[in-house]
C-alpha cells in the first residue's frame, strides 16, 4: 500500500460522502411529492406519462397490488428484451450484421437485466447490435433501477404511516424514479464521461492501420486493427448509476473506450455507490428522523471501508510465485506494483481493489479488472461482499430495503437478550415481520450454495470451470453468488455462455430479485397496518454507535456461518497453497 | 409505461447524448483517433501490439485470435495459483531477455511487474515509467540513437496522475512509438 493510494481511497470517500444529503434529500422530496427545482420543468411531462398510461396517481395501491404490478412490468420487460434479441439480425442499427442471440443466452440476458443482475454471459461488441443495447440494455437499466427505488419507497412507506393499509402507487415511484432522478443524473454523467474519452457513436467499427505489421497463427500478414465502437457513454452513465453494471464491450469497464482515464474510473465509482449512499439519507429524511439514515450508512461505510482496504493491502503484496521469477512487484512512482495480471495500468492497484469492492457491496457488477486474476484473498473480498447479501450499500433501493430487513433481524435478537418486545420506527416487530425478514435473508445462502453444489457435481457445470484446483471452484462460487445476488460481476474464467449456466443462473436470477421483492413487500403491507407505539425508556435506541456495531455484526454472524464452509474449499484453501 | 420508458430512455436519451457529444466533444466521441495523412493508423487509448525490438513494447494482451484485437476484448482470466500464468510470465520474460540480446544489450534489472502481465482489457495504451526505462537501452540500440534521445521521447509521452493524484504515471506506448518513427 502507498499513501497516495490510501490517498485515492480517502478522496474518494469524502466526495462521495459530500453528496449524500444534497442528493438524499432531493429523492426524499421527489418521492413525498414536493415542489423541487426540477418539478417545474418536468411536471408536465410527468402529468403527460400519467394520461398516456391511464393511471390516476392519487390512486394509493396495497401492498399486493403493487406487488402484482411490479411483476407485471418486468415480465413485459423481460419480454420484449428477449424477442429484441432472438430478431436483432432483421431490425435496424446493426452495421456489423450481428446475428440473433441463441435461445438460452438471451434469456439469461433478459432476465439478467430485468432482476438489476447484468450478469454477462455474452461479449458486448461481438454479440449485441447498436439497437439491442439502446433499446434493451439500456432501457432495461433504466427501468429495473427505478422499479428497486420503487419497493424501497414503498417499504419505508410501511414503516413510516401507520393503521393503514396502501403503501403508494407503483406507476407513480417509477415514473418519479426515472424522470426527476435517473434520468438526470443519466444525462449529466454520460455527457461528462464523452467529454472525457467515452464514445458515443453510431458509426460502424474503424479501422486502422497497425504501425507494426503483425502475422497471426496461419501466417497471414495482418495490417489492420478493427476499432469496435457505438453507443457507449449514454449506456454506462445508467449502468453505474443504476447498480447495474452490464458492459457496453466484453471487458466492460476495464476497456479503454468505455473508462478511459483515471477520471472517468473516479467518476464511474462515484456514480456506483452515489444512489445507494444517498438514499440511505432519504431515509431517514422520510421516517423523519436523519439519524435513523446515517446510522445504517455508518454501517455500510465501515464494511466497505474495512473490506476495501483488505482488498488493496492482498492485492498490492502481488504475487508470490511472479516474485519467485525476479519480477519487480514493489510499488513506486514508477511503478504500480502488486498483482497486475489482469489490470489496466492507469488505474492500478488502489483502484483496481477499490473498485472491485464497491461493485459487489453495491450490486453493480461492472469491473475495471479481471477479479479471476486476483490474488485468492483480494478476489475473497468481493465474494464476500456479495455473500453478506448485498445489504452493504447494495442496488439502488434493493440494498437498502435488504439492510432493512437485518435490522429488524437484528432488533428482535437484541430484543430476546433484554427479554422486551422488539420494535423499529415506532412499529412493534411480531412474528409475521420475522418471518418476511428471516426468508428475506435466507433465500439467497439457499439459492447460491445449492446451484453451486449443482455445479460442482454435475458434468456440464465442471466442463466451464477454467483454472484448475480451488480457484476453478471459486470461479462456480462466485459465478452462482453473483447471480443469487443480482450483482453481475464474476470470475470471467468460467465459460458461463453455456445452457447449464445459463438456465440455472436465470434460476438463481428470478429467485433472488423476485422471491424477495414479494416478502419485502409483504412485509411492508404487514407494517403499514400497525398502530405506532410511543417511545419510552426502553426501547432499543437505533441511532447510536452501540447499535451500528451491533447490525454489523449481525450482518457478519449471518454472512459467515452461511458461507465459511464454501470459503475454506475456494480461496481460503488457494491463498494457504500459494 | 413500458413503451414510454422505451421510447424516451432508450431512442431519445442515447441520441440526445450523441447529439451533445458530436457537436461539443467530436473528437472523444468517435473514438479519439490518431490519424496520418487523413488516415487512420490507432486510437489513443487503444494499445497496438509491439514485438520488434526497434519499439517499444505494451502490455501483454490476451485477446483471440491476435493480441490487441480491439473488435473483442478479453483479459487472460488466469488464475493467481495457476501454472499457465508462471509458464506465460516466464516465456514473456525469455522474449525481453531475447529482444535485449538480439541487439546485444544486456539489462539484468528486475523486470517490472505491468511488462509481463496481460492486462484486464486486452487492449490497454499504457505502461508504467519503470517498463518504458527497462526498455531504453534496447530501443536505443536497435536504432543507433542515443540513450538520451530515446528517454526524452518518453518523457515526453509520459502522463503523470490526473489532477496530481488520480490514477498511476504511464507511458502510451502508441504514442511513444510513433514518435520514434517520426524521428527517423
């Protein structure tokens, strides 16, 4: 580690922490219907979308009608994400006369997208046309990211009123969640990233001529390069705006047109974690009580800042064997130093690491480096931070309401040791929340561990697995974790574009984004009907640094009994064998 | 709502941005190309693959089926405990060795980490001061020019980090190379 590594990280940290009340109490009024800056210039637009779809926004919605709507839409998403797909070779914006995506990977891709996963079984440039990403990736970026905020809102909604029975209207938090806050925040950061390198065009792939002739395996001269480009920017403005972290080419955002500068990479993480960092302070802006948001933000912070910098410490040793060949690993001015197979050199190591770690405590998944390359402890890090079940930080909305549901886990345990009902908010916490939260946080362990015991046994899920020994199970652990999870992210050795994964990690895809919206609406719905109980003397404060700690280790209890057993068989096992 | 979301977040946003990005910034838009006499001859951000000991040589790249192929980028994906990845290190190093040698210069030092380790992208422009140094005497050599000459035009081609502390110093070795060929 060097200091201005540490550096990075730190400036980092404050600016992202900067932005937090500015934008956190924007959404709080946007979603509570007040007059902000923005309104006025698109009320009417948002007043328009409310006619065209025939939806009367005063109309309030219980908790399964939401529900029902939710799924609704993202059926028809994933829909018309998978048709656009199978006929992408007949439709327009196809200069590279790109055929149709086979069956079973475009509808992985499809709900890939739809459950915020972007999981990327395909290479972007040689896969998806111009038209496909627009109107598919990029739509679907849209629209899975507002549907989470959607069902936090609705969630904090149920915390919030009381003896009552509608916890808002779905059509209404989308079209909020899209016009006055993605869309936006979308335009400004696209444009910002061309400005800096990004492309954005709609021109077939260039070419050049190479300044040193090459001959490839047959012996053929090779004078040219082919440049894929396209509509790049104003797809990955939303896909790390969104969580959602599906790449516009294979490499994603390692690759030099889609993050093309140390700036760019700054700007892109800053825009990963920007809406699940303020949306923690919407929170609490909503439920009327601040504290209540930078109580769960501290707890997010401390992990991720705690995992980051195990991350960059195992990343920057490097590699013992490459040190074992007298090459130079020591990090200078000169030097980047540390495990750099499979890193870009102008983010190296503290980026690298960093990077890694806020894409899978957020649920993004986009990468700036090669996680299979990293060394067996730094890639643990973001295996772990998708197995704590992507509540540090998380997806836009998603992480948060999956945060919330550990705090009620972590209330009724505390409650158990003083011997008091348990409550949060104001809401006494009953067997029927318990349940919701319990299923909420155990789905997942269930989902990820079961598919990959499938894998490891089965022939075709053997077949993909691309480095040998432990890693080669690490590679299946973390593909089934990052798919259990809708993060996206993975350990790109494995061959993952085939149907065994693709089928199974469609599974694991629906399960993790679906089975939970369900509970957490339910339990929204069940929360929504309480009467609120004054505050006394004994009830569990949930603001101070006591119970901060206390969620943490809740959150860390949890994530390891579930997943240590798998851990020790993966990288634990790598990192003593190295 | 699905169709709505469809036509603004997905035609209109995209062209909207391509729209402001082709008046304001043209340049980065398409793709930052270097041209020569109106033709095209790289981009500045993408990596061209080196092997001739008169240049300067970029990072190893993993792509299929030639290195830097910029129509399908791709990282090695070797693992940290993987002999593949060793037995890849060690020929990369027995080539600079050889390189060094076919112009008869002889660097003992360490060679430097980024020199011998494919990128993420595949397609990477850069590397470290340290891997363009490792290089000058071969360079030098293999071109009659002196030591001096061949490490000014690095310096040249050299970035520090972005605004004093994004990000590492580098080298563009497309940009480094051409301007050895344009020296000659």
């Amino acid at each position: 580690m060097t200091v201005n590594g540490i550096l990075q990280i730190a400036i980092y940290l404050i600016v992202l922490l900067l932005l937090v009340k500015p934008l956190g109490g924007y959404m709080a009024r946007v979603y509570q219907g007040e007059r902000t800056a923005l309104g006025r210039a698109l009320g009417p637009i948002e007043r328009l979308t409310y006619r065209l779809i025939g939806v009367n926004p005063e109309q309030e919605m219980g908790w399964k009608t939401y529900a029902v709507a939710v799924l609704v839409f993202s059926v028809f998403g994933m829909l018309f994400l998978y048709a656009l797909q199978r006929l992408q070779g007949i439709l327009p914006l196809n200069p590279e006369g790109l055929g149709d995506v086979s069956a079973d990977s475009a509808l992985n891709t499809a709900i890939s997208f739809v459950s915020n996963t972007n999981w990327q079984g395909y290479g972007g440039e040689t896969t998806m046309s111009y038209l496909t990403q627009m109107l598919g990736m990029t739509v679907q970026n849209f629209a899975s990211a507002a549907a989470g905020m959607a069902i936090l809102i609705a969630f904090i909604r149920g915390l919030v009123r009381h003896s009552t029975s509608t916890v808002g209207n779905f059509w209404v938090d989308l079209t909020r969640s899209v016009l006055y806050i993605l869309l936006p925040l979308a335009l400004v950061v696209a444009v910002m990233l061309v400005g800096l390198g990004v492309v954005q065009s709609f021109s077939p792939y260039q070419t050049a001529t190479l300044v040193q002739p090459t001959v490839d395996a047959t012996g053929n001269q090779v004078t040219e390069q082919t440049l894929a480009i396209g509509p790049a920017a104003s797809q990955i403005a939303i896909k790390q705006l969104g969580t959602n972290g599906g790449g516009f080419f294979n490499t994603n955002s390692a690759h030099p047109f889609e993050n093309p500068t140390p700036l760019t990479n700054f700007l892109e993480m800053l825009s990963i974690l920007l809406i699940p960092a303020a949306l923690c302070y919407t929170f609490g802006k909503m439920v009327n009580d601040t504290r209540q948001g930078w109580a769960l933000l501290a707890a997010m912070l401390i992990m991720l800042v705690v995992f980051g910098v195990a991350a960059y410490a195992a990343e920057g040793a490097g590699n013992p064997r490459l040190t074992a060949l007298g090459i130079d690993q020591a990090a200078t001015n000169l030097l980047p130093g540390g495990n750099m197979e499979g890193k870009e050199l102008r983010f190296g190591i503290p980026n690298s690491a960093l990077w890694a770690t806020i894409t899978t405590a957020a649920s993004n998944g986009s990468v700036n480096s090669m996680h299979d390359s990293f060394t067996p402890l730094g890639g643990l890090v973001p295996l772990v931070m998708m197995q704590f079940g992507e509540v540090v930080f998380g997806g836009v909305g998603s992480g948060l309401y999956g945060m919330l549901a550990f705090v009620i886990v972590a209330v009724f345990v505390a409650g158990l040791m003083v011997g008091r009902t348990p409550e949060y908010l104001g809401k006494k916490i009953e067997s029927y929340e318990i349940k919701m939260a319990a299923l909420l946080i155990l789905i997942m362990p269930v989902t990820v561990l079961g598919l990959t015991a499938l894998a490891v046994v089965t022939g075709p899920g053997k077949a993909s697995v691309f480095n040998p020994g432990p890693h080669g199970f690490s590679e299946v652990l973390y593909g089934f974790t990052s798919m259990g999870n809708n993060n996206g992210s993975a350990f790109t050795g494995l061959g993952a574009n085939t149907p065994f994964y693709n089928l199974f990690g469609a599974l694991a895809m629906l399960i993790a984004r679906f089975w939970l919206i369900v509970p957490t609406l339910a339990l929204a719905g069940s929360l929504v009907r309480k009467k609120r109980v004054p505050t006394t003397a004994g009830t569990l404060p949930t603001h101070t640094p006591l119970f901060i700690g206390w969620l943490i280790v809740i959150v860390l209890i949890v994530g390891a009994l579930n997943f240590l057993p798998a851990l020790a068989l993966g990288p634990i096992v790598e990192h003593l064998g190295l | 709502m699905l169709a709505l979301l469809i036509l603004v977040t997905g035609l209109v946003y995209p062209l909207a941005v391509t729209a402001i990005g082709r008046v304001a910034f043209p340049h980065q838009a398409g793709g930052s190309l270097i041209r020569v006499d109106g033709q095209v001859v790289g981009s500045e951000l993408i990596g061209q693959a080196f092997d001739d000991p008169r240049y300067f040589w970029g990072r190893p790249s993993a792509t299929t089926p030639l290195p830097y192929n910029a129509a399908a980028s791709a990282g090695s994906n070797l693992g940290p405990s993987n002999d593949a990845l060793t037995l890849a290190v060690q020929t990369r190093v027995d080539a600079l060795h050889a390189a060094n040698a076919s112009v008869g210069v002889d660097n003992s030092a360490p060679v430097p980490v980024d020199l011998v380790t494919a990128s993420g992208s595949g397609l990477d422009p850069h590397i470290s001061p340290a891997a363009a140094e490792w290089q000058v005497a071969r360079v030098a050599r293999a071109r009659n020019l002196s030591e001096g000459q061949v490490r000014s035009l690095v310096a040249q081609n050299t970035q520090d980090r972005q605004l004093g502390f994004l990000g590492e110093p580098r080298v563009n070795v497309l940009e480094l190379n051409m301007a050895l060929d344009a020296l000659q």
